[in-house]
C-alpha cells in the first residue's frame, strides 16, 4: 500500500513523463550496475595502481567536460588509466574523446585500484578498489539537503581549497577528503584573432568591452547576469563607447530567463550598449570572444570552480570577480580585482536550481565596488596589461601539469 501511495504522489509531481523517465533512468542504473558486477565475476583481478573513470564522457555539460580533461591529464602524466562512458552521445564524439573511452571488450572494472565517478554512480560499493567521488560545491550551506547520500562514499575529490574546507566542515571524520588540482591546461592554439571576433558579432572594433559568459541551466540566480549588468549600467550607461557582451547558453531551454535579461537591459537603457549572443556557436569562437574583450566580468553568487573566470584570466584579461567560494583559488589583488559581497539569507523566489533548495545563505557582491572596478579599468589600460599578465602567469604556473601529477600521486598514495 506505501509503494501506491508513493507511486501516486509521484505521478502528481512529475507527471507520466516524469514518472517514465525516472523508471527509465533506475532500469539503466541497474543495468549498468549488473553489468560491472558481472565483469567482476569474470574477470576476477588483483587490481594495479590506476584509475578507473565512470562518469558521463559526451554529455555537453561542464561537468562532462572537468571529466574529459581530467582523461587528458592522466593521459600527459602517464597514470594508468581507463574510461567507461555512462550515457555515450554518438553525435558529440570526436575523435579525440573517442580516444580516451575504452572499448567496453577491454574494460574490466577490477584493472585499477581506484575509481573515480561523479554524483550517483553505479558502481557496486563491495568491490576490492577503492571509490572515489568528485564533488563541486558553490557555497558553505545546503551540501547534505543537495547530497544526501554523500557520506556513504568512502573518499570524496575537492578540486578547490574552498570545497576541501566545506566538505570538512559538512562531512563525518569517516569520510576521507582529498584534493586534486583542477585539470586546468588551457591552449591559445587557433583562437581567432580580435578584430576577426569582433566584427563577425557586430562588436564595435575601438569599444571597450565587458565580457560574461554563463549558462541559464546553471541557475540565473547564482550566476548573476543582471547584478553584472547593473555594474556596467551604473559604470557606463550613457558612454557610448562601453559594450558589455554576454554569451549565453541554454537559452532554448530557458527563454523566459532570455527574456527576464532582456527585460532588465531596457530598464536600465542600455539596450544600445548590450549585445547578446544566445546560438551555439564552437568553443573556440568562445574562447575569441574572451580574447577580444577587455575585461571579464563574473559577480556571482557561488561558484563550484570558476571556468570562465580561469579561461579569461589565462588570455591576460583582467578579471572583475566576487571575492567568495572556489574562484578565490586562483583570484587575488594581483591577479583580479575582488569584489567585496556580504552574505546574505537566501530568498525563497530566488532558487532557480532544485540542487539549491538546502541553500541558506550565499554572496551579495557590492555592484557600486565593481562599477568603480569598471571605471578604473576603462581609465587606465595600464592597469588593465597589468593586472592581465599577472593572472596569465599565475594560472600557468599554479595550473601545471607538474602540480596536478603531484596530487593525482598522492591520492593514489594515500
């Protein structure tokens, strides 16, 4: 009678499609997990030091991509290792992913002493290697209402000093915290150039540019694109030679939000002096765009690593950013411009992502602090090279392939 009961209520919160989508998505969870079970049975091995990666490997989100590169990385240190791809999408493989997925005859799921997998992995947990999680975490609350089986995980990954403190303070002594440097290892190779960039999107070639590139999937609110947009308002409005420049994606599937943007570039009368560019376009053409701004702009609530804020600062950019969560591993006064924020109770109408429903409190950057940050950079080029060059410097060198084999080898050390 309580499997009914539950089975109704989640009819009406899902609806038929919802309720077949999650029934779809356990069959294969258990599907998968047979199968590992099954290739242990077969073939039954005394497991070398390695890595094995479960995670989603062509998805086109973030989170596929920390796990490609993180493939690359092991690949350019030489740690043995091995991939299987939980959900393979044949229509965004390329060569050079298909490279890093073993063929599933070569998989065997006792190759390596360690694995590592993302969120709700089917991997079985009475297995002889040892299960590892990579988790990344915005702010200091909400962990466990977001995660509520996290703990059962022996070892969880941080790949931020910001993570590794928040699971510390979140997680039981049993739960064995390890950090591993981000797989950051970004390559300038066959970016277009900035006047190329520039007129392809009707960008002003002489303009002094504020850049933002964000995801609406992500969560509008944590993101912030209309604090961004207040800054540049009150730094710029009326100064026709300032353009900020966002990218966008996921606007498809949130065209309210599209609209919610829009809506706030009218009321602050700076329609002529906001471009938005919403459609696909290649990740190098990404990259150009960061590359023909002169400054990125990122006032975010939380962030679980930062990736454009990094991208940006690796071209030289001067980055304006909220002083708060995992983009302090790499922004300081000499690399970035911080933004002071304080920190705020979380409104209710605000969380825009059911991963942040447990969420308390997060930052509230100061936008009259970042409109000054602006201004000065709009005044003094100078200080712009300045400030570009240092965050240039400091990612190459903290985001060393050096520096990551160090703490992929003391993971599988400890």
């Amino acid at each position: 009678m309580k499997k009914i009961i539950f089975l109704y209520k989640e009819f009406l919160r899902l609806g038929f499609s919802g309720v077949k989508s999650n029934a779809l998505q356990k069959f294969s969870h258990w599907k998968k997990r047979r199968y590992f079970l099954l290739n242990a049975k077969r073939y039954p091995l005394s497991p070398k030091k390695g890595i094995t990666i479960l995670a989603d490997m062509t998805l086109p989100t973030s989170l596929s991509k920390v796990m490609r590169d993180f493939s690359f990385a092991l690949q350019k240190i030489g740690v043995p290792f091995q991939v299987f791809d939980l959900n393979p999408q044949k229509n965004v493989i390329t060569k050079e992913i298909s490279d890093i997925i073993t063929p599933i005859k070569d998989f065997r799921i006792l190759k390596y002493t360690h694995v590592i997998e993302m969120f709700d992995s089917p991997c079985p947990e009475y297995l002889p290697i040892k299960r590892a999680r990579i988790v990344f975490w915005e702010f200091t609350t909400g962990l466990l209402k977001c995660y509520p089986r996290i703990g059962d995980v022996e070892t969880i990954v941080a790949m931020s000093d910001f993570n590794y403190e928040v699971f510390k303070k979140n997680l039981s002594s049993k739960n064995d915290i390890r950090k591993i440097l981000y797989p950051f290892f970004f390559h300038e190779d066959n970016i277009p150039c900035r006047a190329e960039v520039r007129e392809r999107y009707g960008i002003p070639k002489d303009a002094f540019t504020v850049f933002f590139n964000f995801d609406f999937r992500s969560s509008f609110s944590r993101k912030n694109p209309d604090g961004a947009l207040r800054a540049f308002a009150k730094a710029f409005s009326g100064n026709k030679d300032a353009y900020m420049i966002f990218k966008t994606n996921g606007a498809k599937a949130c065209p309210e939000l599209l609209n919610k943007l829009k809506r706030e570039i009218e009321k602050l009368s700076v329609e002529k002096q906001t471009i938005i560019i919403s459609d696909f376009i290649p990740q190098k053409d990404v990259y150009g765009l960061t590359n023909a701004c002169d400054v990125y702009l990122s006032l975010h609530r939380g962030e679980g690593f930062g990736l454009g804020v990094a991208e940006a600062m690796s071209l030289a950019k001067p980055v304006v950013v909220t002083d708060y969560s995992s983009t302090t591993e790499f922004c300081n006064p000499k690399t970035s411009i911080p933004i002071p924020y304080e920190l705020i109770s979380v409104k209710e109408e605000l969380i825009d992502h059911p991963a942040y429903a447990g969420v308390s409190e997060w930052a509230e950057p100061n936008i009259e602090i970042a409109a000054t940050a602006l201004r000065t950079l709009y005044d003094n080029p100078e200080r712009r090279t300045q400030i570009g060059l240092a965050a240039k410097e400091f990612i190459k060198n903290y985001f060393s392939i050096e520096h990551f084999k160090e703490t992929v080898l003391n993971f599988l050390d400890a």
